[in-house]
C-alpha cells in the first residue's frame, strides 16, 4: 500500500510510543514507525504487554498496530525511508561534569542529530518532541547543515500530555505548539506539520511561534504548572501550624477566576520525570545568563517539594511517638500519579528510604507500578515487600501512607482494614482523597495534609 506520508518517531518511550500512535490512529493514509535504542521496549511495544500503562493507549495500538503503525529497532533504514522525523529521546538532567545535577543531557539528542545526519539520503523535516533547552534547534541545525546536497527544516513542537490522561490531552489539546523559521522553507516545513495535526485538531488550537519561544514555552509551562503545586503545599504547612483548612483555602482561593480551580490540590509533592528537570533546566539557563534572582526564584519551586516530602515524614514520626523502627508501614500506591505505572522522580521513591532508614518495614501496594517500584527500591537496605491488593498490603500493619491518589483507595473497605490492623491504627493521606471524618470515627488516627488531625489521644 502507498502511504501519503512517511513518518519517523525516534524514541519509543512515554512520549514517542503514545503520541505517534495517535498520529497513526487519527491518519490512517499515513504510514507512522517508530524506532528505539532498546530492543526490549521495542518488542514490547510489539506484544500483548505494552511498556507503559495509559488509559485507552491498548485500544490505539490494537487498532493501528501492523496497519499503519510499526515499531522497529532499525534506525538507520527508518531514517532513509522517512522524511519527517519526530525526535522524542530522553533529555535526562546532566549527572556529571559542568551543569551536572541542572542542565540537560544532551547526548541522547546528539546522537539522534548525528544518526539523522549519516543516514538520510534525501531531504527530511526534523521535529523536536522532547523537550530542550533554549537554542536547541539551532544546534541541531548546525549538526545537519554537514550535508550540503540535502535540506533539514528544523521544527519545535513540544509535548504537553500529561501522563494518566495522554490519550485524552493528545486527542483533545489545549494547544498544539509549532516553533518555526519565519524562512520559505521554514514555513514549508510548518505547514507540512500542520496538516498533519489538522486531521483531527481544531486549526485555531494550531499555533506557531518563532522556535526559540517554542522551546522557552515548554519549560516555562511546566514551571507554572510545579509552582502551583509548590504555592499550595507551602499554604498546607501554614494551615497545619494554624488549624486552618487547606482544601477550603484552595476552594476559595480558586474560585477567584484570575486564579483558577484547577492544579490546586494540595499533595506529599510532586514527581514524574518532567517538572523538576525542567525547572532545573530553567534555573540553569537563567544562571548561564547571569539572571541569579529570576533563578533563585525557581529554585524555590523545588525546595517546597522536598520541604514537602521531609514534612511528611516528620509528621509521621511525630504522630508515631518519635520511633517507627520496627513498626509496620503500607505505602498505599507508588506511582507518580494516579493512571501510570511511572515511578520516576516519584515521592514514595523518597518517602519508602527516608521510612527504612528509621528501620520501619514496609510494605509496597500499587495497581500498576510495583514493577518500577521493585527497580527503584532494589538494593535498599532494609524490610519491604510488594502486594497489589491493598488488602493484603495493610495486614498488621501500624500505619498506612496514602502516596498516590488511585480512585480505588477511596472505596476500599476501611472498616475490614481497621480490624486487620495493629492498634492504634494511623493513616496519613498524602492526598487527601479519603473521608478523614469517617475513618476517624471507625477509629484510626487521621493525618490529612494541610488540616487538623483528628486523633484518638
Ligand atoms: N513523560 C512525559 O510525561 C513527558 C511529557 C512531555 C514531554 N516530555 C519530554 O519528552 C522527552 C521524552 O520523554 P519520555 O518520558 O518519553 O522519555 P523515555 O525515557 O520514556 O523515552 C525516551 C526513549 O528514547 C530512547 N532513545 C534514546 N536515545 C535514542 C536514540 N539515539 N535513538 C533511538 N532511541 C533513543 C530511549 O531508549 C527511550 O526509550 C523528554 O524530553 C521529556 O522531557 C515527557
């Protein structure tokens, strides 16, 4: 069959695998590959078990895999046959030499460049999906422009999905972010992007920039995003020292509509692989240019969230009378957020430590990420275990730690769990998502984020 385009996605992680396959879903006359480094996540993605969890992502590869859509460890044959390239590969923070532990890590994306560049045998539009640093995409040009027989159009197009929702923010985004050259052959390339797109998003959510706002915009809104939950979680210290409310000063202060409900909820932090590395990326750039309050100021966002998980742990040490070695701790989800099965940068990675280090034991409980839980949690020292049923998970145990917010863990049985419980029986909801009310008077000690506690003693 011939296809009207030929798409490239090199990188089939959480970002490459999911947004090129509802390209491939949403046009079907285009033929979509994607190809990855690791030949494990790529015969995953070929089998019944897909390497990462998203609502309704199983259906899109069900009906597009083997049609339109095909994932290969063949990179150089891929990069010859297509000639409009999305680059989705991992832009780690920098763990070593000048910027480690803030900058990006660009060799992934340099060896992409430096692949496109060797393979390619005709003209080729090279999109930036992963995010990166400002200017960028001028490096990437300067890599390409080698070949002088053939031309490389450079595009931004930064992705916003929010994992646990992917599918839905793909096929119903707020904004889908074209960053371009204002050159004929720049604009080629955006209007070539664009049709793509168009095939099922509204043309007015379509939006072009010039690349370097394209770039900056991506970083920028995922600050935005972390600050917010960053301003709430402070509040919640606040409110804990002053029996105010958090959840009813959020409701208030987000029914101000220059404000804004949502990204309020108060939490044990923020994780995920994105906001601290792109915050910290910012901070970077800001240092670069001499801008040290602007970057103090962003900086600020993270010391919140991990002042915020160290809380956490201190209020559990508190509540427990100053010891929990050897008591019997159930984390109850493990996930970054609910719907994944990603742990990365994840709160409970930090909280499960700080716990085994005060000799608790503990016990691990998710419905999707005990997998990456036992990756992050190999080789610690100390008592753990891993149950997916919650039930199971809080037998005799002397507290339980809400850590993601799984709409399963509101309906559980909480009176069958008390009775299975050692006395006195402590929750402390890292989410506050239960009925704290109701747990209390079937009898435990209740420890919400940002409100009184509602204790026995
Ligand atoms: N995860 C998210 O929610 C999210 C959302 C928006 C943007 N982003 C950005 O998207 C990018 C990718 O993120 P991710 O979560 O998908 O990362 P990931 O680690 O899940 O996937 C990246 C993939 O790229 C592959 N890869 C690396 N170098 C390669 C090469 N030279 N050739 C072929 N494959 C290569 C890796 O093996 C890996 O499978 C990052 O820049 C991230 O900041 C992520």
């Amino acid at each position: 069959m011939k296809f009207e385009k030929n798409i490239l996605g090199i990188g089939a992680g959480y970002v490459g695998g999911p947004s090129m396959a509802m390209i491939a879903c949403k046009c079907p006359a285009y033929k979509v590959t994607v190809v990855d480094i690791d030949p494990l996540r790529i015969a995953a993605w070929n089998s019944d078990d897909l390497p990462i969890y998203e609502p309704g992502l199983d259906a899109i590869i069900a009906a597009t895999r083997g049609k339109n859509l095909f994932f290969s460890t063949d990179i150089e044959a891929s990069i010859r046959e297509n000639d409009i390239i999305f680059v989705n590969v991992n832009t780690p923070v920098k763990m070593f030499g000048v910027g480690a532990g803030m900058a990006a890590d660009l060799q992934y994306w340099e060896k992409t460049a430096r692949q496109i560049l060797q393979h390619s045998r005709s003209s080729k539009i090279v999109i930036e999906k992963s995010t990166f640093p400002v200017k960028t995409a001028l490096a990437m040009e300067r890599i390409l422009s080698n070949n002088k027989t053939i031309r490389f159009d450079v595009l931004s197009n930064p992705e916003f999905l929010s994992e646990g929702n992917a599918v839905n923010n793909m096929e119903n985004p707020d904004r889908v972010l074209i960053g371009f050259r204002e050159t004929e052959n720049g604009i080629k390339a955006r209007d070539i992007l664009v049709e793509i797109y168009a095939n099922w998003v509204p043309r007015e959510r379509i939006i072009g920039s010039n690349i370097w706002s394209s770039e900056l915009s991506k970083l920028v809104s995922n600050a935005f995003l972390a600050q917010r939950i960053s301003s709430i979680n402070a509040i919640s210290a606040l409110c804990e020292k002053t029996d105010a409310d958090i959840n009813e000063v959020a409701m208030i202060v987000g029914m101000d509509s220059r404000v804004g409900n949502k990204f309020l909820s108060v939490s044990v932090g923020f994780g995920g692989s994105c906001f601290k590395k792109d915050i910290l990326n910012l901070v970077y750039l800001c240092r670069h240019y001499n801008l040290n309050e602007v970057a103090d100021y962003w900086e600020g966002v993270i010391k919140i969230n991990q002042y915020q998980q160290e809380r956490f742990i201190s209020n559990i040490l508190n509540a427990m009378f100053n010891t929990i070695t050897g008591k019997k701790i159930c984390l109850l989800g493990f996930a970054f957020k609910a719907d994944t099965g990603d742990t990365r940068e994840s709160p409970a990675i930090f909280i499960a430590r700080r716990l085994l280090e005060e000799q608790a034991e503990i016990v691990v409980s998710d419905p999707k990420a005990l997998k990456n839980a036992r990756a992050d949690l190999a080789g610690v020292v100390g008592k753990v275990s891993y149950t997916e049923d919650p039930y199971e998970a809080v037998k005799d145990c002397h507290a339980i730690a809400v850590l993601t917010e799984w709409a399963i863990y509101r309906d559980l049985d909480f009176h069958k769990i008390y009775e299975t419980m050692t006395k006195p029986a402590f929750i402390f909801d890292g989410r506050n998502i239960l009925d704290h009310k109701r747990l209390f008077k079937i009898g435990f000690n209740v420890y919400p984020i940002g409100k009184p506690p509602l204790v026995h003693f």
